[in-house]
C-alpha cells in the first residue's frame, strides 16, 4: 500500500491505521475494573472529525479544553452529557459554551470560573455541574515539559485554596467530581495510584459532610515510549486500583490521549537535498516542525524509517525548510544511506501531530489519510495555497 500512496499523494501526508486505534480502545475497555468507569479521549491528542467519530463508536466520552474541541466533539457525535472540559485558561467564550451545551462537567481550575458558571447558569435557568481539578503536588518523574501535577505550575488549584462549603452554597453549579492529570508519558503505575490515593482522600473528606462528590477524574498519562519497551503495566495498575475503590461508590473518569492514538500515525516525508556543512551530513525534508513540532519542542526523536534498499549506514541530521534554526526533525540519527528523492516515514506521530501543526512559513497544512487493511481514504485535505489566505482582509 505505501509504494500507492507515494504515488497518489505527494507529501508530506499523514497516515493513520484504523485497526490500531481500534486495538487500543477495545483493550481499555476490556480492563477488568470493580468499579463504574468511562474512557474519555483527549481530543487534544488528534481532533480530526473521522478519528472521533471512530473512537466514539466504543463507547468512550470526549476530554476538551477548547469551544473548539467541544464543537467538533459534538459534530463528531459524542453526546453533551459524555463531554468533560478541562483546561487552565477557558474563556467567557469557551464558558458559555460549554454551559448551553449542558456537557457532563466543566472542570474549573481557577477560583473565578466558579463565579462565572454560577451567574450565567442561572441568567439561562440551568444549573451546571462542574469539577475541580487539584494540584496534587506529585511529580509524575516524566518529562519537564508534559509534567502537570507539581505545585508551582499552571495547573489545578492547590486544595488549601478551595473552600468547598463556600461552592456548595451555589444554586447554578452543582460540584459533583474532583479532577486530576500529573502529566504524560507514564509508565510507572506507582505514580498514578498515588495520584489517585490523593484524591480519593479528598473526595471522602468532602463527602463527609457535603455529600456531593459522585465522580473522580483521574486523567491520563499512560505512556507510549520511543525507542524503548518500557510501558505501563495494565494490569497491576487494574489490579491496585480496584483494591483501592473496593468499597467505595465513585464514578471513575480516565483521559486517555496520546495512548490511544499515537502509533497508529505516520508521517510520509521525501528527502529534498542531502548537503554537508562542517562535520555533519543534513537530510532536508519536505517536512517541516509546521507539520511536526514535537521534536523541536520537546527535543524528541521519533522512530523512523527510510524507505529504500539501502544496506549502508550513515549517520545523519533531518531537518525541515523551515527558516528556524530549531526546525529539526531528528539529530545524529543512524540512518541506511539516502539521496535525493527518496522517502522517509516518521512513526508514532499519530498523537500531537496533526493536530499541533500550523502554517507557519505559509505551508500548507498536511494531507491526512485512514487506512483500514487494503482500504484507505482521505480524512482531511491538504490546505491549498487559497486556504491560507480565506480568513485575510486586504
């Protein structure tokens, strides 16, 4: 199938592999929890219409952070009542939204959200149920810049802030869950399940004497590592989890991104020019961090392959036309031998892909492709040049 798609679409493109996704999803729900659970994709992770459509379809909710996600979430045909919305800096627009919506929960992470659903939930006759996300100061031993449980950073609200007597005195919300995520690309169970022993302390606390915590969110984070076998070890992770909600009535949430649908995605590059300069030999691609980012952001290397015969190693810089000095897509890699014209697939970009792509440089947003088996199809369309300019006024 590749020699067809190289010679049907030019790249770069996007590939995406239906059954992976699909293996994934009917795994998690397959977990032998002792407890009420639902699975709800981050959105963030690939929001196109066709992959929410298809995770939608086994039974998970939507995650969003975003009016943006939300519409397309529901335009994909996830139900309101399916949809959480998390997020550190929701606007008056995304707020608004969300409400008239009448989604499962808004999960506030600032003080003055709450303020704000009360209002205009009552101005519209509705009474909003939100969450709170906590800060549960755990360092989930992940990277720096996908860590989110640590106080001192963005996210959640410190429990010692939050006077929970105060909320439930609110007619137009209804506080029913308490929320958490410590970060990505976990694969130490340890970490999430003290995460959770947190807050199901907290929510235990509360309902003491409120009586009004019904649902725990626990995020996401399960790991899906380059270059390593390291993953996270499901069913110990099972196993402790329903050990620690033996007896207890909550409504677990999970979040689930990038494991989903991370190795599902490829990203089809070709080789433009071979060139040396000092020590190094530099592969420039059609490719660029506008279609791929996270190696510049995160300084990652993806898994790649070079598609040609060669048997000769060399060791090489990929790099994009981007006019950035950061646009790298991997540095001394240990590569067969390329020349001019030849092509290269990133993989394990099916997460944060696509979906952190831009413009930048006005470079048209890639070409994405779903294949199932021998069949594949078009799930989004190259921008073309009259796309970059439609939202301008001159």
């Amino acid at each position: 199938m590749t020699s067809k798609l190289l010679q049907e679409f030019s790249t770069p493109f996007y590939l995406y592999d239906e059954e992976v996704i699909q293996n994934k999803v009917l795994f998690l729900n397959s977990l032998d929890f002792k407890f009420d659970f639902k699975f709800h994709f981050a959105v963030k992770a690939n929001p196109n219409l066709a992959i929410l459509n298809l995770i939608k379809k086994y039974n998970f909710g939507a995650e969003v952070v975003s009016a943006g996600e939300l519409f397309k979430s529901l335009k994909a045909g996830f139900d309101p009542t399916s949809v959480i919305f998390d997020g550190p800096g929701k606007t008056e627009f995304d707020l608004k939204y969300a409400i008239t919506q009448q989604i499962k929960s808004i999960n506030v992470e600032n003080l003055e959200e709450i303020a704000f659903i009360n209002e205009y939930s009552l101005n519209k006759g509705l009474i909003t149920n939100i969450g709170i996300r906590i800060n549960p100061d755990i360092d989930a031993k992940t990277l720096d810049k996908i860590t989110t449980g640590k106080s001192g950073g963005k996210f959640g609200i410190s429990v010692d802030q939050i006077d929970f007597e105060s909320i439930a005195k609110f007619k137009g919300v209804k506080l029913t869950t308490l929320s958490e995520h410590i970060g990505s690309q976990i694969t130490d169970h340890n970490q999430l399940i003290s995460s959770y022993q947190k807050l199901i302390s907290l929510a235990d606390k509360i309902n003491t004497s409120l009586k009004t915590i019904q649902t725990l969110d626990f995020g996401g984070g399960f790991g899906v590592i380059d270059h390593s076998d390291k993953k996270l070890n499901f069913r110990d992770w099972q196993n402790e989890l329903n050990q620690l909600l033996d007896g207890k009535s909550y409504n677990i949430i999970f979040e689930p991104g990038r494991y989903v649908v991370a190795d599902s995605g490829e990203l089809y590059t070709k080789v433009l020019y071979v060139k040396k300069s000092g020590n190094k030999k530099i592969i420039i691609t059609d490719s660029s961090f506008s279609e791929y980012l996270r190696p510049a952001l995160y300084d990652i290397t993806p898994p790649i392959k070079v598609l040609n015969e060669s048997q000769d190693l060399e060791t090489y810089d990929i790099a994009g036309g981007i006019c950035e000095s950061t646009d790298y897509l991997a540095k001394d890699v240990q590569i067969p031998r390329v020349k001019q014209g030849d092509f290269i697939k990133l993989m394990n970009v099916g997460a944060y892909g696509s979906s952190m792509s831009s413009t930048y440089n006005s470079r048209p947003r890639p070409l994405e492709i779903l294949k199932n088996k021998e069949e594949y199809r078009v799930i989004r369309s190259r921008d073309t040049l009259e796309d970059l300019c439609k939202n301008e006024i001159m």
